[in-house]
C-alpha cells in the first residue's frame, strides 16, 4: 500500500475522470464543473473524495490517517471501473505475460512500423 499522496491523488484522478462527466453536473466550469481530489476530518476521522465542484461524487470510507483515507478512495475508484468498463471484446488480443489490448486503437501507422521492423 502506498502512503504517497501525490501518487495516490493523480491515479485516482485518472480513475475518477473516466467515471465522470464533470459536464453532466453543471456545463459552466467557473461553477465548479471541475474535479478534485480532497481529504477532510478531524483527529483520527479522514474521508477522502472526489469533488464536482462542492458535490461529493465518490467517497472512500472513514479511515484513522488521511493516506488510509486516500488508499480506501482509490480502491472505491477501482473497483467502480471494474464494474463499468467494457469487457474484452473479439477484436481484443491477448498480450504475451498478461493483458489485453484493442487493435482497433492502436494506430495503424504503429501496426504496419511494427511489421515491418519485426
């Protein structure tokens, strides 16, 4: 488990954009259209969450330490993309050591280079 917070905050950042459409909120960024990561409490009671504007979107559980606040509010993102991103479809390919990407992404310029240097 990591304690870096600027670790934590930038994946779960990534993580949160995926998930949400600050624009579904409110179309004005001035209004607080845009996303954050914060960690507020007291004492031994930290939540962390991600923000649209003053809206709570995604919040991790209580925790003892601010970090264990930001741990809990990364796996809560994690686990929201696992249940929403797409599964492998057929044009999906298996990756030799583990993964899979999508060759109908890559860039073909990068496909036909690859062939022919391979």
């Amino acid at each position: 488990m990591t304690t870096d917070m600027g670790v934590l905050r930038q994946q779960t950042m990534a993580n949160a954009r995926l998930l949400l459409k600050p624009t579904g909120f409110t179309t004005n960024k001035a209004a607080g259209g845009d996303l954050d990561v914060v960690v507020f409490g007291h004492s031994t009671q930290f939540t962390a969450a991600v923000m649209v504007g003053l809206t709570p979107a995604i919040e991790g559980t209580e925790e003892k330490t601010p970090e264990l606040a930001m741990n809990k509010l990364f796996l809560a993102t994690c686990e929201l993309l696992k249940l929403y991103l797409p599964k492998a479809l057929p044009h999906q390919r298996n990756i030799h050591g583990g993964g899979v990407f999508d060759d109908e992404l890559i860039a073909k310029a990068t496909i036909e280079a690859l062939k022919n240097n391979g």
